[in-house]
C-alpha cells in the first residue's frame, strides 16, 4: 500500500482519536520514490529570468519533458515495492497533487524543535524524506 494514515496530534494521556475528515482524499498522500527535479528547476530559473523565448528555453523545456519521462518510468518500476528504512520518499498529496515540503526558515507551531512542513507545487529536495524509525533499538 502507497497510502499513509493521517492521526490528530494527541498527547501522550489521550488515546488516539480518528480524524474528523469529510473527504478522505484531503488526507490521502501517495509515497514515491524520489524524482529527480534538477532540469524542471534550471528551465523555472530561466523562465524567470527571461520572459522571450530562445533557443535556450527551448533546449531546457526538452531537457525538463526528458527528465519528467524518467520520473514516470521509475515511478512506475518502484510502484507495490516495500518501503524500507534508510529509504528517501517524496509524499504527493492526492487531492492538491503538491508535495510534501519541509521549510527552511518557519519552525512548527505545533512542534517549535521541528520545521515546519507545507506544499509545494514545485519538486526540490525539501521534498526528500528519509525513513526512519521513531525508536533506535
């Protein structure tokens, strides 16, 4: 299964309670493997700096399309594979399709020693996770 329950933050008194969520689609996130985003990134960058179109562009939109290919083909070969520890994951939000990112300046507020995490309609490596299990044994 790709799939990740979604639990109300609880304390540690409280027995875990299940979500009060209308649409089980605004919880669902898929697990991938990790994208590769380097190329869609170079052409964003150029985008932005230039609005004309170039033979530049042009190039990097080919590179991007390439790069966007080969995401979908190792998505589908990593498609029913276990998830491991040690493994690097990207969440993709079902209902939004945006991944899950971590922020690199705005602590949580509900966890002020962690990042906090957001959306991110753009792939980069702040949507990398790693697995890890809560315990070391």
């Amino acid at each position: 299964h790709a799939r990740l329950a979604v639990a109300q933050h609880h304390s540690s008194r409280s027995k875990l309670k299940e979500p009060n969520v209308a649409n089980v689609h605004a919880a669902t996130f898929q697990v991938l493997a990790p994208n590769k985003y380097k190329e869609n990134k170079r052409l964003r960058n150029m985008q932005i700096k230039t609005r004309r179109e170039s033979k530049h562009i042009r190039g990097a939109e080919k590179l991007a399309e390439g790069e966007r290919r080969a995401n979908e083909m190792e998505q589908q070969r990593q498609k029913g594979k276990d998830v491991v520890y040690g493994e690097i994951i990207q969440l993709k939000h079902e209902f939004s399709q945006r991944f899950v990112a971590v922020s690199t300046v705005t602590t949580s507020a509900l966890e002020p020693y962690n990042m906090q995490t957001e959306l991110s309609a753009d792939n980069s490596k702040k949507c990398q996770f790693r697995v890890l299990p809560r315990y070391k044994v």
